[in-house]
C-alpha cells in the first residue's frame, strides 16, 4: 500500500532546518511543576502547538504540515516537537482550527439536507442555498410561526417523519430552520427530537445560531454550518483520540468564533459556533504576544488571509454574523474579514489573462518535490513540450473515499484509480480520456469534496524560487516559474515578482476593505473599473504613466509564518509599520491557549397590537406571557441568567461570573412614552474548569 500523501510529506520535511517547520525552543526544566497549558491550531495548511507555564509564556512551540485525511499524524508531530522530556503533565488543552473557515472559502462540506419549515416555497429563489443544498435535498414542511410567536400553522408532524426517512441515506447532517423560529424554537425543536430518534444524524436548528430575523439568511446559515458538522465532529474525535494515545489527561477546550472557549463535549453537539474559530485564536494571541492595542492585525496561513481591527486592546465583534468568502452568515464572531488567499494558493490566470491567486488551496511543487523526487523530471519533461501551465498540474489523494464512495462516477473512480501510487499530471490524465471536458468535471468534483488535491505553482514556490525561502526544493519552483513565464511573457524572476506583488494587492484590497468597514463604509469597489485601477496602482501594479499613493492610518500587526515575506512589502506600499511579535508563527495555537469562556443569552420583551394583549417574553425555550411588564422583565432577567450560567458550566467553566445588561425601546406619542420592547443580556465568563477532562 502507497504510504498517504500528506504523511509522505510530512516523513519528507522532517530534519529540515527552517524555524516554520520545526520547533522553535524549549525552556522547560526536567521535573519542574507548574500548570502548563498546551495550544493545538490544526489550519488548513499547519498545525502549530505551544506550551505555556502559569503566567502564560511561551516555552515551546512546534509546527507540522496539516494532515486532512488523518488530522492526528499533523497533530502528533507538532505536538511531539514542542513536548521536551521528559514531558510535563499537562493541565489544559486547547484546540482552535481554520478548517471550517477554509472548507466554506473552497466550497467544501458534507451533504445536508434543508429542512425548512412553514417557508413560503418562493423564497428560495432570495437563497443562494442551491450552491449548498442541491434541490432534491430542500424539503418545506407546513408549520412556522408568526412575528408574535404565534402558530402560522400547526406541525405537520408525519411530512417531517417522511422527509426526515427519505433524506437520511442520501446525507451526513440535516438543517432546520422554522418561520420566525427565533421567536419561537417549539417546531425547530420538535423536527430536531424527531431527526435525532429516527436517524441519529447531526443536526443544526437556527435558533441556536442566533437571535435576528432575516429568515432567507437564517436558512443559508443553518444549511452552511450543517455542512460543516462532520467535519468538526471528526476533527476533535481525532485529538480526543491523540491526547489518549499520548497520555494527556486534561480537559479539551475549543475555540469559538468569537476567540472564546467552550469544552469539546458542548462542541460535539453545537460545532457551528467554531466558524472562524483559528482566525478569533490568531487575533487573542497576536494581542497577547505583541501588547500592541490599535492596529490592523493580519493574519497570513498556507490557505486564508484573515484581517481584524483591534481598538484599545480589543477586537471588533461582528454582530450581524461572520462572513467567510462570498457568505455571509448569522453566526456571532470577532469581525474577521477572511479570504481565500495565503502561501498555497493556486496560481492561476483570470478572465482578463491577469494573474490571479486562490482561493482553492493548493500543494506548492516545492514541497512536492521533497515528498516525491520524481516530480522533478516530470516538470522538466513539461518543460520540453511547454503545455499550457494549468494543464501541468498535478494531483494527489487528499483523503481516503470513506461515505464519498457510493457517489463517485466511473470517471471519478478510474481518476481515483490513477492517483494510487502517487501525483499524476492533467496532461497524463487527459491522455486516456475520450472525453476530455468531462474528465475535467469529473476531476474538479473530486476537489470540491475534498478527496483530491491539486498541485501547483504558489506563492511559496516564487518565494523559494526567489531565495526567499527554502524548505522545499527550489529546482522544482524555478521549473515551475519558467513554466508559467513562458506562458506569460516573461523571464522567471519578473514572473515570480509578477507572483508576490499579487500577494501585496489580494491582500491589501482586504486590509483596506477591512479598515474601511470599522468606520463605517461600504466594501471595496468591485466593478468600478477606474476605481479598481487606481486601487492596483496604490498597491503595487507597475503598469502605466499613473502612480497612486496610499496611506493606512494603524500599522498592521503581522501573524502566520509567510509574514516577513508578504506583509513586509504591504506595510511600505500602505505607508504603515509593520509589527511581528515573537512566536508570530504559532500566534493560533497561544490564542488557543490563553482564551477564557463566554457564553450569552439575549431575550426579548415584547407586547404585541393591542392595549389588552399581555407581555409576551421570547426565550430559547420558547414564548411566556405576563399581564405586567415588570413581571416579564424579572422572569427574563431570572431566566437570562440562569441560561447563560447554565451554557457556561457545559461549556466548560468555572467560577462562573453572570453580568445581566436591559435596554428598553420606546417612542414619545402625543407626550405619552410608548414601550415597544425590552431586551435582557446575560453574559456568564469563567476560566476552563481544571481537572476534567473534555
């Protein structure tokens, strides 16, 4: 049997002598006690971890090559790396992941079907859930309520048993989400019970996603976080296993979008909540390493670049809900603006013939070439014939079939075949077909469900083949580089240039889009031809009589291990500095090691049309009335705390301290004050709970 391709590499990189790679130091006395606290980022390209002591320093950090198919070989060689012997008892550990963020920015996730009950059939022509949810697998049931809280319609409980048996073989996790289900959860609950007895799948209700009405939105959201579902399952299965393989026997914590923490046991059942979850670590742990407090902190992974304004030492949260790539979700997190560019991104050529970078992810060749000697006589081949560079590329297994298996098509299987015994080029793959775009269809399916991986030009490799960096092998980068200069019209050194100053314009548009937003405006034009062109110009682009000047008022705190090559060339073009604290390239894993828990609960007061309708109390475990206001509001400020207190213990905490805030709307009519509404918050913190393991 072929040794796995992300195992291969990582075997291949071991020994190397880059600082990104290997362990950066180790500090611990043998047969020292202390509370130390163990950090594990597993991002789409790296996993780091890091040891902290009591007062939270860094004493050991380590970094290793993700490993998607088997998250614990990446996660055990990072691991062992930092771990010194003999190895400390450990007290805590943490977990944040770029996972969830990269598979939404590369279109990735596991089939879901939309339960969506008492929705108007019409509106999902306003979703754009048919990228996420084919047709067959969107199922409307009556029920729903109204903006009231009231029954629109009763349940129809046997539709719900039909839809549910019909769509549990063809899918790995159901979405729920009732009409105006966050006034009222009881038939989103009542369709959860019913998913959970007759087919033991995940499932995700929008209730529990967040409070705001837009129930298109609502839709989308629960249907893109019900995708990523089997993967966070598996992803803290896989350390669960690792740590007790490893004899660690500590509680598990994991990050939430909002740069929290929450125990593993409460991310099993609500792992929606991680989206953004290795961003949120990246910006706690930048500002707990730098000790800056404004700025513009940037994150740079293999994958995603992630940008998030910090002000007086603390990251704006996005209210309205993240948004990752072209989604936007309801899901409550820092306010990270995240796209799909980073060192491993594809290098590939635009509708406009310009370059253009991500965002699907690709295998540098550089690196490639480490784990495979034989690639490089096989670029050298393509060299001689000079095929179009797209087409040169190679691919490779990313992960075993397991359930994608009964949906291959012959196609599919005979590629699938071909990519046994290692990476194998388009070129050679179109050679046994008849049917050439249909191979490329066929090929390009396998990607999206992330079973293949392409290889490619990157980044990286113009770094490496530039002597920026080096631990791959730069004879393949050069190779690669002629290759695409050929195309391009240009030697290998401009190409390469051509490459990074991408880098700085992808990346800048998002740093500036993001600094724009915290003030207040719109996004960055994007079919403003003038407006883009000066944009490019302000960036870097080197063409034409018109040079553009741009000044970032904040300097840009840097995080990720490409930052000394990227973001260095972007902090002059913006006229800012740059600061790059020590352990800038396991920033992940310290946020993921020095977070705290935060759980909250909103409920609404409301007293629909009427001078004799009660006061109506809107609640997750659904809708009381009471003839008085005052009434309402104590049992929603007894009922606030009590549910966050009670997140907070399952999330982990301990000595849980719950802070409750009230915020009443009126309007003055005819000199009379008019109540329209009160809002409860309850916010429940704590640090992790010690001594149970998660």
């Amino acid at each position: 049997m072929p040794v796995d391709t992300a195992g291969r590499i990582v075997l291949a990189l071991k020994g190397l002598t880059d600082p990104s790679v290997n362990h950066c130091q180790r500090i611990l006395h043998a047969g020292k006690s202390a509370t130390i606290l163990l950090g594990i980022d597993t991002g789409g390209t790296y996993t780091d971890a890091v040891l902290l002591n009591e007062t939270l320093e860094v004493v050991s950090a380590a970094k290793s090559l993700t490993t998607k198919h088997d998250l614990s070989i990446g996660i055990e060689s990072a691991v062992r790396d930092a771990m010194p012997d003999p190895a400390p008892g450990i007290d805590l550990v943490s977990l944040s992941s770029t996972l969830a963020t990269n598979a939404i920015v590369e279109g990735q996730g596991s089939p879901v079907s939309l339960l969506l009950i008492g929705y108007d059939p019409g509106i999902v022509q306003q979703l754009r859930s048919r990228r996420l949810v084919p047709d067959r697998n969107i199922v409307f049931i009556p029920g729903g309520h109204t903006v009231q809280g009231d029954e629109q319609c009763p349940l129809d409980e046997e539709a719900a048993r039909r839809a549910i048996e019909a769509q549990a073989p063809q899918v790995a996790a159901f979405a729920v989400s009732g009409y105006f289900g966050v006034r009222n959860p009881a038939h989103e609950l009542r369709v959860r019970q019913m998913v959970r007895s007759l087919t033991g799948l995940p499932v995700t209700c929008g209730h529990e996603l967040t409070w705001q009405l837009d129930a298109p939105l609502r839709a989308v959201t629960v249907a893109l976080n019900a995708r990523l579902i089997p993967l966070m399952g598996h992803l803290i299965t896989e350390v669960r296993e690792f740590l007790k393989e490893y004899g660690i026997d500590a509680p598990l914590m994991v990050v939430k979008g909002d740069g929290s923490l929450m125990d593993a046991a409460m991310a099993l059942e609500r792992p929606v909540e991680t989206i953004l979850s290795g961003p949120a670590a990246s910006v706690v742990g930048a500002l707990h390493l730098c000790g800056e407090r404004d700025g513009l902190m940037v994150d740079m992974g293999g994958t995603t670049t992630d940008v998030a304004v910090v002000e007086d030492g603390v990251p704006l949260l996005n209210h309205t809900g993240a948004r990752v790539g072209d989604w936007q979700t309801m899901v409550e997190a820092l306010d990270i603006h995240t796209v799909g560019l980073g060192g491993d991104s594809e290098v590939r050529r635009g509708e406009n013939g310009r370059l253009v970078l991500g965002p699907r992810r690709a295998v540098p060749l550089s690196l490639l070439a480490v784990a495979w000697p034989s690639t490089v006589p096989a670029l050298q081949d393509q060299l001689a014939d000079e095929p179009d560079p797209e087409d040169a590329r190679f691919f490779l297994r990313e992960r075993p079939l397991g359930v994608h298996e009964n949906a291959l098509s012959s196609t599919q299987r005979k590629i699938w075949q071909s990519l046994g015994e290692g990476p194998v080029s388009l070129l050679e793959m179109l050679r046994w077909s008849t049917a050439p775009g249909y191979l490329r269809y066929c090929l390009q399916g396998l990607v999206t469900q992330g079973l293949v991986v392409p290889v490619a030009f990157t980044p990286t490799d113009a770094a490496h083949a530039l002597g920026l960096y080096s631990v791959g092998s730069v004879e393949a980068a050069r190779i690669g580089a002629e290759l695409w200069g050929r195309r391009m019209g240009r030697n290998p050194e401009q190409f390469c240039h051509d490459v990074l100053s991408r880098v700085v314009i992808q990346a800048g548009r998002v740093v500036l889009d993001t600094a724009l937003a915290s003030e207040g405006h719109t996004s960055m034009p994007g079919k403003d031809e003038v407006a883009d062109l000066l944009l490019e110009r302000g960036l870097g682009a080197e063409d034409g009589g018109i040079g553009v000047t741009l000044r970032l008022r904040r300097p840009i705190i840097g995080v990720g291990a490409p930052v000394a090559a990227y973001l260095a060339p972007l902090a002059e073009r913006l006229g800012t500095v740059l600061h790059v604290p020590e352990h800038a390239h396991v920033a992940n894993a310290v946020g993921a090691a020095v977070g705290g828990i935060v759980q909250s609960v909103r409920i609404l007061v409301r007293r629909p049309a009427g001078p004799d309708n009660p006061y109506r109390v809107y609640s997750p475990e659904g809708v009381r009335d009471y003839p008085h206001l005052d009434d309402a509001v104590s049992y929603a400020r007894r009922a606030a705390r009590r549910l966050a207190h009670e997140l907070a213990r399952q999330a982990g905490a301990a000595s849980i301290r719950v802070r409750t805030s009230r915020r009443d709307e009126t309007f003055s009519a005819g000199g009379e004050l008019m109540h329209l509404g009160t809002e409860i918050m309850a916010t429940a913190m704590g640090r992790p709970r010690p001594g149970t393991p998660g």
